[in-house]
C-alpha cells in the first residue's frame, strides 16, 4: 500500500497531492486549490514568480507605445535580464541551472527557477533577496519543489510543435543564445557589481 502510495504521488491519479504544484511548482489554482501544495521547508530550487517582464509583454511583438519590436532587440532585453538573474543569484551558491519562462498565464508567466548544488545556497538566496526589490517591484521567492527539469519542461514546446502556446501547463523555457552562456561571459567572482535592475 505505501508503495502504492509512493507511485502516485504527486500524478494525476494522487486525489491529495496537486500533480502540477509537485512537478512545475505552480499551478493555476494558487492557494484555492482543491489538492495539496507541499510547500517544501527546505530545497535546493527557489522560484522567483513573476519575475521576468517581457518588454511586449502587452501584445507580443510590439512595445508598449505599440511600436513594432525587432525580435533581436526582445531576445537581447531577455539575455541581459537572464545575466543580471545569474549574476547576482551565483553571489549566493553554485548554480546548477537556471530556467526562465516563457508561458503567459497568471501563475508562470515571467517565473525564475534556480536550482543551487546546495540546499544552503539556496537558504541563503531566499534570506538575501526577501524583502529586495527588482525594476521596481518587491521580489517573490520561495523554496520550490521541483528538482527535475526534464519532467517540467513541455517536450512539445522544446521542438517548437506545442499547440498550447503561452497558456500551456508546462514549463515552456526561454532560451539563451549560445554566445551569451553564463559562463563564457560572466565572472562569479564576488565583489562583482550588478548593474540593472536590483535594489537592496
Ligand atoms: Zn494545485
Ligand atoms: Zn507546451
């Protein structure tokens, strides 16, 4: 029976635990939810929701005085935004990724995830940025459950055939440019300043 148990967890079939709180870490009921959202106490993922805003964000492909945006001009606004999220979190702990997303609904839109090598590098981001601010709006962080990536990610999206578009229940992650990876451009050296949008 508890093995049972085990294999349902956090599934379809699991009538207590909700399937998209325990694989994507959000999910679209929030706190009305009629399943169980354990929210872990410790772990090496924290979320940063809503945290990335689009510059079209009000109608894709367009700025918000309704001028039409070059798609390279969106695509650098993400990159330099994923460099300042991967500067500053890399002050606190090593990271072992870090996924932006890209779907549209309430609850995912704008979603960091960073998943640390340690659970205490993680505590020690969630302390460091509680309370801090972001372009101008309060950051939200918290631990998340979700440690596998693969089994978050819409496969669909990933080979550019998801039908679901921007309102789809998986992760749909943004991608950066093989010539701005992380590591080829950043040092992690402490003591680094960054320069966009964070305040203490
Ligand atoms: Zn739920
Ligand atoms: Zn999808």
């Amino acid at each position: 029976m508890a093995e049972h148990l085990a294999s349902i967890f956090g599934t379809e079939k699991d009538r207590v635990n909700c399937p998209f709180y325990f694989k994507i870490g959000a999910c679209r009921h929030g706190d009305r939810c009629s399943r169980l959202h354990n929210k872990p106490t410790i772990s090496p993922t924290l979320l940063l929701s809503n945290m990335y805003q689009r510059p079209d964000m009000a109608t894709p492909g367009m700025d918000l005085n309704g001028q039409t945006m070059d798609q390279k001009k969106i695509q650098e606004h993400f990159e330099d935004f994923y460099e300042d999220m991967f500067e500053e979190l890399s002050k606190y702990g090593e990271i072992e990724s870090l996924n932006v997303c890209d779907n549209l609904a309430d609850h995912m839109v704008g979603n960091v995830y960073v998943q640390f090598r340690e659970e205490e590098e993680a505590a020690a981001a969630l302390k460091a940025l509680s309370g801090r601010f972001y372009a101008g709006r309060p950051i939200i962080v918290d631990f998340s459950p979700v440690t596998d990536f693969r089994e978050a990610t819409c496969r669909q999206y990933e080979e550019n055939t998801c039908n679901r578009g921007g309102y789809c229940n998986f992760m749909h992650l943004r991608r950066i440019g093989s010539s701005r990876r992380p590591s080829a451009t950043l040092s992690t050296s402490s003591g680094s300043c960054s320069r966009r949008g964070w305040r203490r």
